[in-house]
C-alpha cells in the first residue's frame, strides 16, 4: 500500500544502497506498534494498552537515500496465556526471527522482568541484535544509565539504543545504527511503499482498534474483525465488516445501549479510514457470535491468523 503522494527521490548509487528486514520483537506493552508508526510515519499497527492489540507481523517499509529499512512488527511474546491464538502468535514471533536480518529487542526503561528475559532467550546468535530502550522519557538520566548497564551484562548486544517512540527522541541514532547492519543489496519494494498488506487488512485492524480504544476494559479477549465485502469505486470505499465474538453474552457488550456502543466504533474507524484512504468510506459493521474461534484452529484460519 501507498496512501501518499510519490516522493521525488534523487538518484541513489547502487553500490552503497542497502537494504534488510529488521524484527521489533518484545513482551506486550514495550511500545514496539509505537515505534514502528513513528519510523515509518503512517499508523500500520494498531496501538492500545490493552495486551495483545497487535495479532499479525506486518511489514512496515521505510526508504530514504541510502537504504531501505523493511520493519517486522511482532505480536508481544506471551508467557502466561496459552490459547490457540497466544501460541499461533508466539509461533510467529519464532518466525520472524528465522526470517530477518537485524532483530531489535524493545524494553521499558527501568524494567527488566521475566517475560523480558522469556524474549530475550529467543533471540537467535546468528544475526545482529539491537536493544533498543524505550520510554525514556519517563526516568531521570540517574535511572536510565543503570538500566543500560544492567541490560549490557545480559547479553552481548550489537548496540544499545536509548528512545521515546512516543516523543520521538533518539530515532534518528536507532535508524543509523540499523542501516550498518543492513546488507549491501537494491531496495525489495517500491520507493513508495509502507507495506505489504492490503488496504482490507488495514481496515480490518483500524476497526479492532476502535473496539480496543472505546469499549476498553469490557472488550472481550474472544473479539476479532473480519471484512466480508470491501469494493472500490474511484475514491469511494464501501467496507462491510463483521465484528466476531466468542459468546452470545459478548454481542450487548459491543453493540451497546440502543446500538450507540457499535455506532460510535463505526464512525470513529470510518474518520480514521478516509484520512488513511484519502477518499470517501462507507463503512457498514455488525456483529457475529462464532463460539471458540480464539481456541482452535480451524477458527483462527478461517478468521485470518496464519502466524
């Protein structure tokens, strides 16, 4: 996908060119979705504070004059819950990094537990690993610097990165860091592109997002997103998107009082999906009961997941 307008890029000499996939890899919560938005400068992965928000690695493409930063966003590494879809997405985490060249290891600033350490025993010795620090805005220089020391004498780091994808601090440092880890080979996609996943996905993941930010703690875990019917006439987009839940006690959650629950999530995904689309959206959604899709895995393939 290309939402924006084409960027007029001079002449890049081949032979200095490089170009890689580079894994975000992490327990919930380390700001991984974060950091790839601001790297790429488009909103490709979803962000809540709510675990598990991003199910799906999504490549998100960054191209500047002299490389082509190609970022593998990774579902949070889990640990403690064990349902089909928990051990599909930790299976793709395990993917990821087979299949990269860089991995960075994202880490809270001031916080290093065992689900931290669950991901950091993942990483493999035959490719280059960054640690890249967030949310340094929240601790003093006192607090980061021991961090970092700490972090040092856990494993024999390629570099250590300091930043706030939040504030965007330091990313200019991480990006440099990266780029001379990258091979020396031509660019694998367009100068244009963000990503390899259809605008269908896209839709689908901004509608999840909605449930995630607007019903917050009532969301129930069994909730998925899936678009039935997605047509294009010039610059208008009629979407038509079901919102799956694990029990029929789940469905009042969502639709809410009256439907204003369903309404409200609808309208904010549509404003946010014609700013993404630049273009007029109707959006229509509803929602579906599919008992134990989350657990098994005939539910998850037929929803989409595939790791």
């Amino acid at each position: 996908m290309s939402p924006k307008p084409t960027r007029e890029l001079p002449p890049m000499d081949p032979a200095e060119f490089r170009c890689g996939t580079i894994a975000l890899v992490g327990r919930p919560n380390v700001g991984k979705s974060t950091l790839l938005n601001v790297l790429i400068g488009e909103k490709l992965s979803i962000v809540s504070d709510k675990p598990q928000t991003t199910r799906h690695r999504i490549r998100g493409i960054r191209t500047d004059l002299e490389a082509q930063f190609i970022f593998v966003d990774t579902p949070g590494y889990q640990t403690r819950h064990k349902s089909a879809l928990n051990r599909l997405m930790n299976r793709g985490v395990r993917q990821a990094l087979d299949e990269v060249d860089v991995a960075v290891f994202a880490v809270e600033c001031g916080r290093m537990g065992e689900e931290d350490k669950a991901v950091l025993a993942l990483l493999p010795d035959n490719i280059p690993v960054v640690a890249v620090v967030n949310k340094i805005d929240r601790q003093t220089p006192e607090q980061i610097l021991p961090f970092l020391k700490t972090l040092s004498e856990l494993r024999n780091f390629a570099a250590i990165v300091p930043v706030s994808a939040a504030r965007k601090r330091g990313l200019g440092e991480l990006l440099k860091t990266l780029r001379g880890f990258l091979p020396l080979q031509p660019a694998m996609y367009g100068e244009d592109e963000m990503t390899d996943r259809s605008e269908r996905f896209l839709a689908a993941e901004r509608i999840r997002e909605k449930l995630f930010r607007l019903l917050g703690q009532e969301l129930p875990y069994g909730t998925s997103v899936v678009i039935e019917k997605f047509e294009q006439e010039g610059r208008l987009r009629r979407i038509h998107a079901a919102i799956i839940v694990d029990r029929d006690s789940h469905k009042p959650i969502v639709v809410g009082a009256k439907g204003e629950s369903l309404k409200r999530i609808a309208s904010s995904a549509r404003v946010e999906l014609e700013a993404l689309f630049d273009g007029k959206v109707y959006l229509e959604v509803w929602v579906k009961v599919r008992g134990g899709w989350a657990d098994n895995a005939a539910g998850l393939a037929s929803l989409g997941y595939d790791g």
